[in-house]
C-alpha cells in the first residue's frame, strides 16, 4: 500500500511503535495547513517557522512518549498545539516588545547577557527535577543521608548524631547512595546534562 | 529611548510552507530522541 493513502491515525500508531518514516509522511501530508495557519496569525516567516518547529518537537516528545490520546483526530490536535503556541508567542511579545535591529546598528553588540540563557536554566532545573525524583528511589536510610549532606548541607558529625549512628556508617550510608544513584542512571542510560 | 522599539510590520510574503531544513531538523531530533520509563518516571535522553 502506497504510504499516501494511509490513514493518520494508522501512521501515528506505526510511529508510536518505531517506525519513523510515518512521522515524515504526517509532516509532509499535513506541513502547508499548520505553517499557513500558523503564519496567518503571525504575520512573519521566522516566527512561523519556530513555531512550526515548536509544534512538531511537542507533537513528537507527546508520540513518543505515549501520551497521545487515539479517541481524538491528528491534524486538529496538532492544530490546537499550534494554536497554542501563537498564543504563547503573543503572550511573550507583549511582555518584551519586539526590537528589530538596523544593519548599522544592533543592540546586542552593546549589552552583554552575565546570567544564564532561559535554556540554561531550564536544563538545569530539569536535572535537578530528575536527581530529585531518582533520590526518591533509595533505600531510606541512604536517601536520609545524601539528603542531609547534600541538600541541608550538614557534616557526616552532624548526620551520625541525628541519625544515631556511627561517623563511619552515615559515610558508607552516603557512599552506597551515591553507587546506586549512579548505577540506576547507568542502567538506564539516563542522561542528566546537556553536555 | 522609545523609539528603539517598533512593531514588527507584517510581511508582504505568502507563506511557502516551511523550509526543508526544519523539516530535516525535526526528522533527526526525532530519531534522536529516547524516551527511558523508569518505575513511573519518564526521561528523555537525545542520542546523536
């Protein structure tokens, strides 16, 4: 059977399983509708191509992460993943007005940027949500630990006289929990930065 | 100071649909991606 004749929602269950041509036949069947919808609300080429590109990596992550609803159509859930995503980029230009630079003159040669980008921080908010919920999965009495040295920041003297044990054991408490951290990353090949 | 900041006037262009250079960019990063179920929680890990 030729791949254009296929059904969306036949093509959307060939790329849950696997198969990632499927997701290149839904882009290419359906790619003139979003980005015209899309460049109708904004009025300008690069923002429409971001958001386009926004659209799919959020269609993508959703696919494959298995939390695409079957009971509803392709094409308008991903027509209201878009309509979404305009809304959001009104939303941010009203707080930060647009500036366009001129070709003598662009403002960035003249501020600098000392904090983090926003994709900086949220990588790094997004690690720490991870090791978080990954501490979770210890054994208590080592997740007791790690939480006093690392979060409260407490001696190994402090954490083997609240928790009524010996320096050396809250030390090997802390040791074992840090193996087992690493080993559950390892196992599952859990990448916690970007770099 | 304020007249630094300007709308942006809408382009007179129709729109061609989107560049294959997108198109090429969400192929991979899909095929980049790798979604790890751990008890239940869900990583992502992007592997080139």
């Amino acid at each position: 059977m030729r791949m254009e004749n296929v059904q969306d929602a036949v093509l959307v269950r060939q790329y849950i399983e696997g198969k990632e041509y499927a997701l290149e036949v839904l882009i290419n069947r359906h790619k003139q509708k979003i980005y015209s919808f899309i460049f109708s609300k904004v009025m300008d080429k690069d923002i429409t191509e971001d958001v386009f590109q926004d659209t799919f990596i959020k269609v993508i992550r959703t696919l494959k992460k298995g939390k695409y609803n079957e009971e509803g159509k392709f094409l308008p859930w991903v027509m209201r993943i878009a309509h979404n995503l305009v809304i959001d980029h009104f939303r941010k230009n009203k707080r930060m007005p647009k500036f366009q630079s001129r070709n003598d003159f662009d403002i960035f040669d003249v501020i600098s940027n000392g904090a983090d980008s926003t994709e900086t921080e949220m990588i790094l908010s997004q690690v720490h949500a991870d090791v978080k919920r990954l501490v979770e999965e210890l054994p208590e009495d080592q997740k007791q630990v790690l939480k006093m040295r690392i979060y409260k920041e407490m001696s190994f003297k402090e954490i083997a006289e609240q928790t009524e044990v010996s320096i050396n054991t809250a030390l090997g408490r802390m040791r074992y929990a840090l193996i087992n951290l690493r080993k559950i990353i390892e196992q599952h090949n859990i990448i916690l930065t970007d770099n | 100071m304020a007249k630094l900041y300007n709308e942006s006037l809408p382009e007179q262009v129709k729109p061609t649909g989107p560049s294959k250079e997108t198109i090429k960019f969400l192929l991979n990063f899909s095929k980049s991606l790798h979604i790890t179920k751990y008890n239940k929680m869900t990583f992502e890990a992007s592997k080139n």
